[in-house]
C-alpha cells in the first residue's frame, strides 16, 4: 500500500493503478505473454479510435521477470502512441529469435521534435528507455512531424 498524503484521491488512485498493474503481471503468467498483450490490444482497440495491428510471433518466456518488463514497455508504447500521437494506426510486431526479443511500435500520428513535445513533461518514453537499460537492451525512436513514431527495442533472454 502506498504513503497517504493530503490528497486521498490521488493516493487511491494510484493505489488502483499499482494493484490493476500486478494483476496484468499475473496474467502474463497465466496466459503466456503472447496472449496477454492480445488482450491488451483487444481492450484498447475497443476503447479507443485507433485501430492496431498486431503481429506477435514465437515469443520465449523463459524468463518471467523480463517478459513482465517486455509487456509493460509494450503497454507505454501502445498508451502513448493512443494518448499522444492524434493518429488513428499502430502497427506492433513483437517476437523472438536466438535468445533475443523483437519490438516494433509504428503510429501515423504527428511526430514529435525530442523535448519539444507539448511543453507538458511526460514520462512514458523515459520510464520504456530506463526499462530497456536496464534489461539489456537497445531503443532506438525516431519521429517525424506529420509521419508518425517508430520504436524499435531489442531485448536479449538471458
């Protein structure tokens, strides 16, 4: 449970947040991550104007504390491309291959000029950087303005 402070609101809200977000980590143990982040991009297909298109190959779950980490990169990304790139596609391509997972996130929305985004400070791209830092891994962003986002992760299985 976390620290109360003044603002009751704000700490059941995040109390919310941080139960909600064990629970998805349940589930990918549960129903294999593959079928996990199925559910994810069915849940925000259907609450939201984008339409996302999946493709997730033969993803190594050896490794249950990565792929909780590997899903919740994935999750931010697909939330911030939803939240914060006014387009309406995502193209996702996630998998496996010799011990080393595959990420790709695409959206046809605005693009962004790094630290230029909105004047508002946003998280999302630092706490996916720092994630994949700390697995190991490489990110590579690029953005356009009026061409959309790309993000390319590469996570090693060890």
């Amino acid at each position: 449970k976390p620290p109360v402070s003044e603002n009751h609101l704000e700490d059941t809200m995040l109390y919310s947040k941080r139960f909600y977000a064990d629970q998805a980590s349940l589930l990918s143990v549960d129903l294999g991550i593959e079928e996990t982040i199925q559910r994810y991009i069915q849940y925000a297909n259907k609450d939201h104007a984008f339409q996302i298109h999946a493709e997730i190959g033969n993803v190594d779950t050896t490794y249950y504390i990565i792929m909780a980490n590997i899903y919740r990169i994935i999750q931010e990304c697909i939330s911030n491309a939803i939240n914060h790139s006014g387009g309406n596609e995502i193209f996702f391509k996630c998998y496996s291959e010799n011990k080393v997972c595959y990420i790709k996130i695409e959206d046809n929305g605005k693009g962004f000029v790094d630290g230029q985004q909105d004047g508002q400070k946003h998280f999302g791209l630092s706490v996916v950087k720092e994630r994949v830092m700390l697995l190991g891994g490489e990110i590579h962003i690029t953005s356009e303005i009026n061409l959309g986002t790309k993000i390319s992760i590469v996570i090693p299985l060890k």
